[in-house]
C-alpha cells in the first residue's frame, strides 16, 4: 500500500526560544545533598539490594553501569549522576536520544521540556532549529544509496540511482559532483563524531565507499579534518572493507552459526 511523502518543507522549524519550557535547570536542578523523599517497603528494599550490588561490584574493581531514561536528565538529577562517577560508583552511563536532548537544551540555554500534548496536536512537538543545529539527516539519509537517489530525484535529468550519479561526477557533471560532495562531508561529519567519541585506531566502512572510495574519500578527510579533534583523527585510519559485496553473505553466515547458541 502506497503512502504520500512527508514534505519536509511545510515543516515550520522555529527558534528555541520561541517555545514554552518546563524545567528551569539553576530552579529544577536536584543537588546531590538533597535529603530523598518517602519510599514505599518495597522501593526501600529494591534500593538496598541495588545499592549492595552496586557496592560488591566496585570493590571487586568491576564496572557498574547505570542505563536511565530522559527523565532522569529532564527531572534535574544530572548533578547526582556526576557525584555518582566522580565518587567511583558508576563508570558507565547509558540513557536514549531523549536524554542527550535535554542535556543538550540545559547546556544550550538553561531550559528544557516542551508541552508534549500540546505541541503533538499542533504538529510542532521536537521540530526546534537549534537542537538539531543543522544536522538535517542521518548516515542512512545522506550516504546510503537510498539517499543519494533520493536527492537525484530533485535534479531532472540525472540518472536516478546512486551508482549512475557517481558515474556522472566521474565524468564530470557538475550537479552529480555536488551530490557526491554532500555526501562525502556528510559521510565525514559522522565519521568524525565516532572519533570525537571512541577514539577509535581504525573505522572501517563497506557498501558504497567501498565501492566509490575514490570519489569519497578528498571530501570525507576533508570533513574530518575539519570537525574531528586533531589527535583522535591523525590516529584514527579510515579503511575501506576487504569483504566487498560479499559483507551481506558473512553477515548471514555468521547468524546462522550463533543461532544455534541462543537456542540452547
């Protein structure tokens, strides 16, 4: 069954500081001395048995991770998860997207959380200029072959497949050459969030620039080199993978002999 297409330009992206936020950061913020409310019996007895878990794990050295919700950052308790890694007890945190929005709102301009019900029912709810500061897409969006089709389709007359755009720009079409530089900083953009946070020694990419590395690669470093912290990039080698288009076969394999693991 066939759907009609989101027209992202009837999206109305306004400013931050034109939307109502709940939670004042300097207000709302939970210190961590601040003396805990009333707990039932049996949230008591949850907390306690986390908390000597918690304990035997540290002082066996191993690592305690604490996975949360957005709430958690929403409801102002960033200060308590901080004491909580400064002091040793956790060493790893995990929230969703969710989270990293509000943290990044606090930051930004000391406010966060949108009326949900409101802003759904006028279709305006997550649709705000600087929390996605320009990041208009994704990997999947911007450097998949999906992607790159979909933006051949706003230039009549260029072929409609990612593999006919990079044969234009090789021949040097000059709107098949702009697509294929979108894609390549795009392509480095991302890559240089992964070195910004795992400061990986090596990332190795298949599918299309492994097909199209030639053309990929001047713009991707170039990305790099531009957004990625300089030590963590000069370490980091951006390889193109040996499998080739056979990737998709040892994926499969590789399901297939770990299936059987699961099972038992």
């Amino acid at each position: 069954m066939s759907h009609p297409k989101l027209d992202r330009s009837r999206l109305r992206i306004r400013k931050l500081e034109c939307r109502p936020s709940k939670v004042e950061i300097v207000r709302d913020a939970v210190p961590p001395e601040t003396e805990p409310r009333a707990l039932s019996t049996a949230a008591s007895e949850a907390l306690a048995e986390c908390v000597a878990k918690i304990r035997a794990a540290r002082l066996a050295d191993r690592p305690a991770m604490l996975a949360f919700g957005a709430h958690t950052i929403k409801n102002g308790l960033a200060p308590v998860l901080i004491q909580l890694i400064e002091r040793g007890w956790v060493t790893l945190l995990a929230t969703n997207g969710a989270g990293i929005i509000h943290d990044w709102e606090f930051a930004f301009q000391g406010l966060s959380s949108e009326d949900v019900r409101a802003n759904v029912d006028q279709g305006q709810f997550g649709i705000w200029e600087e929390t996605g500061y320009g990041k208009h897409g994704s990997f999947e969006g911007l450097c998949s072959g999906a992607g790159i089709a979909k933006m051949a389709s706003e230039c009549p007359g260029l072929p409609t497949d990612a593999a006919g755009i990079f044969q234009a720009a090789a021949a040097g079409d000059n709107r098949a050459v702009r697509i294929v530089s979108r894609v390549a900083d795009s392509l480095g953009c991302g890559i240089a969030l992964l070195i910004d946070i795992l400061n990986p020694e090596a990332i190795v990419i298949g599918s299309i620039f492994a097909r199209q590395e030639s053309l990929l690669r001047p713009g991707m470093e170039a990305a790099i080199a531009r957004e990625a912290l300089p030590g963590a990039a000069r370490r980091c080698r951006i390889l193109p993978s040996r499998l080739g288009e056979t990737v998709g076969d040892f994926a499969a394999l590789a399901i297939a002999i770990e299936a059987p693991l699961h099972q038992t």
